[in-house]
C-alpha cells in the first residue's frame, strides 16, 4: 500500500555511498571514544541523511548492516563488504521461516 510518504524509487547510489560514510566514520570514532558516543553520532548522521524516512530504516547496533524500505522493495545493505541487494518482504519471509 503506498502511504505517499515512502519512496517508491531508491536512490541506490545516493544510499549506498551515505550509508558506507556512516559506518566508515562509526568505525575511525571507535578509535577514541566510547561506542555509545559513535553511535549517538552514527544515528545523528543516519537522521540528517533520511530525515523523516528514518522510520523506514532499520540497522544493526553497529551500523554495518542496514533494511531500508520503500513501498515496492526492501534494500538490504553490508556497509563492510559493500554489497547490496533489492529484495521484496514475501522474499525475505520465505528465507526467514524455511531456514528453521
């Protein structure tokens, strides 16, 4: 259902380089600081980059995986290995409950 808010189309380049900033900066601020310093800053930055979409990001504590969803897609995110895929909810369901 689209709820006019949700993007229908992902920036996938945009996303993809933002996100991997993010954890690139996450990781060089572990070198100094505490990590719920670097993530108070990491979820700063993940804020400023969504703004209102932030509800349709989800991220791991260390900010290296991240599911951002928009109306038709999920995009799944590896910000270390650099890799993304475009996948779809029933998808992702159909992994989760045959793998048990």
């Amino acid at each position: 259902m689209d709820d006019g808010i949700t993007p229908r189309d992902l920036k996938i380049d945009m996303i993809r380089e933002g996100l991997k900033g993010i954890r690139k900066r996450y990781l060089e601020c572990l070198a100094s600081k505490k990590r719920e310093v670097c993530y108070a800053v990491a979820a700063n930055e993940l804020m400023s980059m969504f703004g209102s979409l932030m509800p349709r990001v989800i991220h791991d504590p260390e900010v290296r995986y991240y599911i951002l969803y928009g109306v038709d897609q999920l995009l799944v995110y590896d910000a270390d290995m650099d890799r993304l895929r475009l996948t779809t909810i029933e998808e992702v369901a159909n992994i989760v409950f045959n793998s048990t």
